[in-house]
C-alpha cells in the first residue's frame, strides 16, 4: 500500500471511501475565500495560488486547483494550506486524501517535501496525533500526471477535531542543500471520510475486518480440510 501510516488490515477498509461521505469542504477549490483567503473554509500560508480554468494544469476535479510553491530565497519557506473538521469520533477510522501533480515545467527540487496530514486534536485545539504521508515521490512519480496519496489513522481517546494540513515545505540552503531548486505541487480534490475501525477479533478468518457468515464458512472449510 503506497504512502501509507496503519497496517494492511486497517487499509482494506479504504474501499468504503468511494461511497462515504466527504468531511471536507470545499474540497476541489472551486469557492474562492473572502479577502485574503484564496479558498472558502480553508486557511492559507505561504506562496498558495488559485490555479483557475486549468490555466497551468487541468483541474483533477472541476475547474480549480491549489498551486503551492517555495520562496526560493535559501531559508526554509513553508506552504500551508489548513481546514478543522469537528464532530470527529474517538476510536473511529479516517482516510485523508488528495490528488497532487508534480509539473514538468516547474519540477519539485530535491530540498522540497511534499506532505499530507491528519492532526488529531482535542476540542481545544491540541494535538494529541498526528499521522502523516509523503503525497509527491519526486523520485518515482512521473511528471504532470495526478497522483492520488492517502493517510489513514484511528481519533485516539479525547479528539474532537481533526485538523487536514496539504504542505509544501521548501527547506533551501540553510538546510544543508547547495543549491535551491525550487518547484511547484498542485492539489486537488481533498477527501477527509469515516468508517469503522478495524476487527481484530481472531475469528475474522478471512481479514476484511469484520465478523460474518464468511468465516464461518471459511472455518468450516478449513475444519473440513482436516489435519495433514
């Protein structure tokens, strides 16, 4: 499972991600934020753009992606973007994820990261977890191709809210880097959804998480099957 943080098991229940409900709003960009906020219902930080009409890439989703890039000015610069999701359940199962495009004509330097992340925080605001995920291989990920990363992780005991960060974070010379080679990532369509945590009851013979006919009929195949 690529860019993953939980185990195998915990991962084959992203399949119930395609008819769940999205947590996240505005999740493809496509409401402009009052004043200076590029995006309804998010927070932006650094070099952040409203990529419209496809101007430099086609949207993934809709019309309007998210560009994010460094300073390029040999000091770490770091891109934001933040959206808080309350009404989260300790003890449940959330998948974070978001289609990323790493473009040709501006090809993500080696000193940039490239992440998601799920910050788990009590009603406070305080982070009590924080599961994150490379979104960009720049190594092994082809150019100007939308790739599609996920995170997934279960509210520990006291979250409230789940804090979703995209980050772009340019760490430049002064981190050990010799030259700057900046780059840029887009972003879009952002999907925060729930479902249920994980069984881990030994009787799930046939690990899709959950307790059912299939495996009783599974043990008594293998009942049948005797010993060797």
């Amino acid at each position: 499972m690529r860019r993953s943080l939980v185990t195998a098991a915990v991962l084959g229940l992203a399949a119930f991600g395609a008819n769940a409900q999205n947590l996240m709003q505005n999740g493809s960009f496509e409401i402009p934020g009052p004043g200076f906020l590029l995006f309804e219902d998010y927070q932006n930080f650094g070099n952040i753009f409203a990529d419209i009409g496809g101007v430099e890439v086609v949207a993934q989703d809709g019309t309007t992606s998210a560009k994010m890039f460094g300073a390029s000015n040999g000091s770490q610069s770091d891109q934001v973007l933040l959206q808080t999701v309350t009404g989260i359940m300790p003890g449940e199962l959330y998948t974070l994820s978001s289609w990323v495009l790493n473009p040709s004509a501006d090809a993500i330097g080696s000193e940039n990261i490239i992440l998601i992340q799920m910050n788990f925080q009590d009603a406070g605001g305080a982070n009590i977890e924080q599961p994150e995920a490379p979104a960009i291989d720049i190594v092994n990920d082809p150019f100007d191709t939308w790739i599609e990363a996920s995170v997934s992780g279960i509210a520990p005991p006291g979250t409230a809210q789940i804090t979703v960060a995209l980050l772009h974070i340019q760490l430049g010379t002064d981190a050990g880097f010799p030259t700057q080679e900046g780059g840029a990532s887009f972003w879009d369509n952002i999907q925060l959804v729930a479902g249920s945590a994980p069984c881990t009851n030994p009787a799930d013979l046939n690990g899709d998480g959950t307790l059912n006919f299939l495996d009783v009929s599974l043990f008594l195949q293998l009942f049948g099957d005797g010993c060797p």
